[in-house]
C-alpha cells in the first residue's frame, strides 16, 4: 500500500518541518522555508507520490505568486533527493562531495525494477519488498543538481540568512547542514538519526563514515547553538536529543573496535551488538550491519562496497532477528 499523510508542523516566520506518518526506510524529515520573495524546500520525499503531498502541503502555505525555487539537498541518498523532480524549476543545491554518492546509488528507474523483480522466496527479495514496495519510482526520472558547492554558502529569503556547511564524509560522501539562524534551528540530515522516549526512531545506518566524523559533524550542529535540531529521520531532538545520539554513536564505534581488535568479524560484531539489546526501543536493528561494515572497512583499509551488496547482508540479519536466531553473545 502507498505511504501518505504525515504532520505538517509550524515552527514559526515561515518555517515548516514535515514529518513522515511512521519511521521506517525511506522516510525523510522535509523542511519548507516560505516567503513572499520565494521559497525552498530542505530535503524531498522519496517518490513522485510523496512529494506531490508535500508539494501540495507546502504550496497551501506559500504567500500569493511565490513558489519553490530552490531545493537544498542535505546528501544524495534517493529518500531525501529523488522528490526533488516535482519542481523541475528549482535551483537544487549539492555539495561537490554528493556526486560520488550519486554514482554510487543506483538510479530511481534501477532500484524500481530491481525490487519489482525480486525473488520473495530470498532474504533480499522479501526485505526489499517489504520495506521499499510501497514507494514507486517508475516514472521517475534522476535529478540533477544545478549548483555545487564546498565549504560554506549562505543564502538569504527576505533576510533571513540560511547558512549551509559541508561536512566531512560522515553519512555518506557529501553530506551538508542547514542552519537557520533566525529561527534557531537546524537541519542536519542524516548524520543524526532522532529518537526520544514518545516517539522512538530507528537505528542509523552510516555508509561512509567512519563513526567518529559522524559523531564530529553531530558536534557540529550543536556548535551551532540552535535550540531545534532537525534529524533526517525520526521527531524533532534539542541539544539534549544529539547527545544522546552522539552517545549511542559512540557506544556502537566502541563496540565495533572493541570486536575487530578481538578479530570478529564484521557480520559477527553486528549480531553481537545486536544481541546486547543496548537500545531495545529503536527500530530495525538490522542496519547496524551497514554501519559495522563501514566502521571495519576504515579499520580495514578497504573501499566502500555497493549499495545492494550491503542490503544484503542487512536482509539477512533481519530475518535471523525474525526468526529469533540472535542469541547473546558474549566476547
């Protein structure tokens, strides 16, 4: 079934965050900053359908003649990038480093027909299907970004500034954070992942990494000073939320050196941390596959593996967690 709805919420002089119905893959925090001398959008849905929602959302809080005329796209994962077609006027704003990870994924129209022709009877088939059948992108074309750019760019809408930064590799190659100084608040993609006791998110899945740029680029928000933190997925987090965030990053790098210095290996290390229950509360656990496997491949010295060879590996975890196969495990 299709994914719609989701809160449209108010953060004040123009600023809207809209939040995703459920957690779950795919489904990325957006943010629309609304103005009489125009409008840009931080970050897109996934597919046409999602993004036509939050188009339409988004154009019932336009003043009369503005439109969105710019997009700014925290990395190019396709959850937060690939909505973007819906506005196929608008100046889309990249970091140079997001090209890499463009080249990496596939495009919308491969991943499409890729889980439409998986086997249901393997781990992969039926975990793609059934956390990524909802969306469809057969009609959608790749976007293109219009601007590149490295370190800082600021930009103002009717005054008020909207600082972006490049970061290091973190989540992946070419992350960027938002800062909106005006209305204290920051956007900062998916280097932070937001969870509270109301409203529990997911585990993080870091596919450049390693652990300890991720934590840095989470210091980085909170160096901001802003009292409102929006994560690329998950509720609304202030300074408190990110270190807490950053404690869990820290707890998992821990454990992932922890088990390669005793020569686990990284399949192994990501059931094990599993298998402790540290964060019981967040969902799918299964990607702390991809995220030990990056951690080990820095350890390692190795380069970064496809995107599908990776959900591989994730498929299996999660049907070893289904079928209650993790035991504890101690080192």
């Amino acid at each position: 079934m299709p994914i719609t709805g989701g809160d449209f919420v108010d953060l004040g002089q123009g600023l809207y965050v809209w939040l995703p119905p459920q957690r779950g893959w795919g489904l990325a925090n957006c943010g629309l900053l609304a103005s009489r001398k125009g409008a840009l959008w931080i970050d897109t849905p996934y597919d046409r359908a999602l993004a036509g929602e939050f188009l339409a959302q988004s154009e019932a809080r336009l003043p009369d003649g503005a439109s969105i005329d710019r997009v700014v796209v925290t990395h190019a994962n396709g959850d937060h990038f690939w909505g973007a077609g819906v506005v196929p006027d608008a100046e889309i704003i990249v970091t140079r480093g997001a090209r890499e990870h463009i080249h990496f994924e596939p495009t919308p129209q491969q991943q499409h027909a890729l889980i439409a022709s998986g086997d249901p009877s393997t781990p992969l088939g039926s975990y793609l299907a059934r956390h990524f059948g909802p969306f469809d992108w057969s009609t959608t074309e790749p976007v293109v970004p219009t601007t590149y750019f490295t370190g800082e760019l600021e930009l103002t809408l009717d005054g008020h500034p909207v600082r972006i930064t490049a970061l290091p590799p973190a989540h992946t190659t070419g992350d960027l954070i938002v800062h909106l100084p005006d209305h204290d608040t920051v956007f900062a993609g998916d280097v932070i992942f937001g969870s509270t006791p109301e409203r529990p998110g997911d585990h993080p899945c870091h596919w450049a990494g390693p652990l300890a740029q991720v934590i840095e680029a989470c210091e980085r928000v909170l160096a901001t000073g802003a009292g409102v933190i929006v994560p690329g997925h998950g509720p609304l987090l202030g300074p408190p939320g990110v270190r807490d965030h950053i404690d869990y990053l820290g707890h998992v790098r821990e454990r992932a050196h922890t088990f390669h210095t005793a020569g686990v290996p990284a399949p192994l290390a990501a059931r094990r941390i599993v298998a402790e229950g540290r964060h019981p509360d967040l969902g799918l656990p299964e990607r702390l596959a991809v995220t030990v496997g990056t951690e080990y491949r820095h350890l390692n010295g190795v380069e970064q593996t496809g995107v599908f060879e990776a959900m591989s590996d994730v498929a299996l975890l999660a049907q070893e967690i289904e079928q209650g196969r993790i035991g504890r495990f101690a080192l």
